[in-house]
DNA sequence: AGTAAATATTAATCTAGTTTAACATTATTT
DNA sequence: AAATAATGTTAAACTAGATTAATATTTACT
C-alpha cells in the first residue's frame, strides 16, 4: 500500500500523520554502501541509526587476541547499528560492515534527538522496537547456555533461513559461539542422519 | 533531595511537573514480597513491570532436563519481569522470584497503556531504560564467547559485587553460564595465586 | 579458461568445562 | 544443642567443542 519501505515498516508499530511523514522524510537520508564499506568502526563514535532498504550487513567484535566476534546480521527491515555507541555518543565497541551492497536509511544523531521533539510518537516506536529486540536479546543469551551448538544450529536455520543462505558458515559458526570446523562438523551430522 | 525512590530513579531519565508525578503515583502500586515467593511464573502472563525498592530477585528459566538457568539478578533501583510476556502479553518464558523480601514498585499492563497517553513523556523514559538494557545484553553476549569463565567470573564480581555478596554461589555460576563445581575451582584459583 | 583468493571439509590431538560422587561447611529449624 | 537442609569443595573420569594442519571446493578476477 505504502510508498517508503521504512514508512511501511513503521506504520507497524505507530501511526503518523501525512505532516509528521513528510518532517521525519525532511530528517533522513537514503545512503548506498557498496560490500565491505564500514558503516561503523570500533573506536568512532556511531553517529547514525540505520535502517536497511536492501542488502546485508554484519556487526562484529575483534577481541584482544584479534578473533572476529558475530554480535548480529540485519537484512532487511531490520536495524543496524552500534547502539550502545550511538546512545552514548561514545566510542563503538563494534564494527558494522556490508556483507552485500547495502541500502539505508540514517537517522543522524541530532536529528533524531530532534525528531523526538517535533514527533513525540516516535519515542514509542523506537521503544517497541528496542524492547523487542532486548527480549530477542536476551532469548539469544538462554539459548546459548541450555542447548547445545546442534541446537542452536537448526534453530538459526529456522529463524534466519534467508540469512543462512546469503552468509558464509564461518560467519555463522562465529555467530553462534562456535568454530568454522565445528559447524562444519555439525552439518556433516545433520545430512548423514 | 526527592521523597520517593521511584521519582529519585526517574529523575535521572525525565522531567515530571508535580501533577504528572501525582498521576504516576495513582497508577502505581507498591507491594511487598517474602524471600521465595514468585513475581512471574514461567507459563504465566506477565502483568506487571517491577521496579525493585529494596530486595533481590533472580529471573531464571527451566529447561527441557529441567536444568535452571540464571538470567539475571535484580536489586534496588533495576527492574525485574519477563519484558517479553509483558509486552506482548503472551506466557512467560522466565520464571521471577525473590531472593530476599523484596519491595517494589508495580505497573500493570493495562495502567501503563493508559499512563503512556496520559504522559507520553513515559514513553521516552522507557525507551532508554530498554535501550540501556538492550546495550547490556549485547555486551553480554560478547563476553560469554570471546572470554573464558574465569574471566567472565572477575568481570561479574567488578560490576556487580553488591549481588555477588548477596547470592549464592550455584546461582552465580549458572548466570555465567558454568556449573557451581568450576566456579568453585575458579574461585580456589583465584585465591590461591 | 586459468589462476588466485576465499570458503569449506576432514581428521588427529588437545582443553575448558561437565559429570558424578563423596565429603565439608554453613544456615535454619525444632 | 542436635538435626536437617542448603550451600560449597575436591577430585577423577569424561565430552563438547577448540586447535592445528592439510586438503577440497567454490568464487572472483585477469
């Protein structure tokens, strides 16, 4: 029905007026990445939200031995950003990086503080958007303490069956806790049975 | 300076005029509980958001072995319920009880809907609490796959030692994801260096 | 089409953390 | 004060998953 993707996408959770769409319009910006661009680098400040029109990103971690960390993929109607660093406007703990030509959506800091005031509604999506995700969060946390790597595989694969399709496995394996080899190992399991 | 320790917490996020306080203090109810007793129960609708005055609760989930798995302990001044029976008002996943007689401060689900038209300034104190938790639970995470036990255990007890002091041991170690057996080792280890 | 780079597999060896089980210590109740 | 329940420790045997290293396979580039 909806014009915008992200206009569709919001009007799941609040309702705008046609003055309020065209001032949230007048404070976004539409931004293309090509593969392997970073949106965000460990050690700047994240000054964007980003939702994604199309294409794939990866948000990730590099530990003291160097190891690369998964924290999350978003394709797709999904966010991705560090947020932590966005908030606080503090250095990123994490890298966001295109796994795919990717188109966003960027809410600028100080845009979006100001878009708070002249549309207050938006203070509930961004609400139900995050409380969703910290129970998504938190699921994630349980799950890798009561199941078992296998477990955990097949429910990735159930959840997320288009971003298995699109990520290479060591990607997965890194995202589900667990080695390259491991996975590898896992799936050799899952077809022979 | 403030008289309630709710208003004191809110303060920090939000600015209420005095009959935006009076119509938050209608809609809220305080309520104690005996060490033992249940704010949630896993299968049950989560109706209320708690905000925790004095008290220690553990939120916690049984597995299919029947196994239970910390996930995280509340104390004055954090909030306690399963987020995600609570906003979507389905049956909990999470089982909430106290670990000590706890007092809080309760929203049921219906008030709080009601309190968000009469002050949608709410709907901005809420969302950076969730955004904050959120941040929190992502960092976790993190740390559970990029850190060994010991030192996630060194990192549990800098950030909260209030809680490690407060709880017992086979808890904590089911919150950092290990059995009481390997803790105890960790711990002697520690010690003894 | 041919080569290099990226991704995936296999197998042997190794280790962080589990399991089991027995015992020690600390609280709580009567 | 004794008895019981709850919590904590120790140690041996075990396992899920890591590491290393060699080899395949797929993808992208010239």
């Amino acid at each position: 029905m909806n014009k915008n993707p992200f206009l569709e996408y919001i009007s799941k959770f609040i309702t705008l007026t046609p003055k309020e769409e065209t001032i949230l319009l007048s404070k976004i910006v539409q931004r293309n990445y090509l593969k392997d661009q970073y949106i965000v680098q460990q050690g700047d400040v994240c000054k964007t939200a980003n939702f994604i029109i199309s294409g794939c990103t990866k948000t990730y971690y590099i530990d003291l031995e160097g190891q690369e960390h998964i924290v999350m993929f978003s394709i797709e109607d999904w966010w991705s950003s560090d947020l932590g660093s966005f908030i606080t406007q503090t250095p990123a703990d994490f890298n966001v990086q295109c796994l795919e030509n990717t188109k966003l959506i960027q809410f600028n800091y100080e845009n979006l503080e100001e878009l708070y005031k002249e549309i207050p509604k938006l203070e509930r999506l961004f609400r139900k958007i995050v409380e969703r995700a910290y129970v998504a969060s938190q699921k994630r946390i349980i799950r890798n303490f009561s199941l078992p790597a296998k477990e955990r595989y097949k429910i990735f694969n159930a959840t997320y069956p288009k971003i298995n399709q699109r990520v290479p496995q060591y990607l997965i394996a890194s995202y589900l806790g667990i080695t390259k080899e491991f996975l590898s190992k896992i799936k050799n399991q899952l077809v022979s049975k």
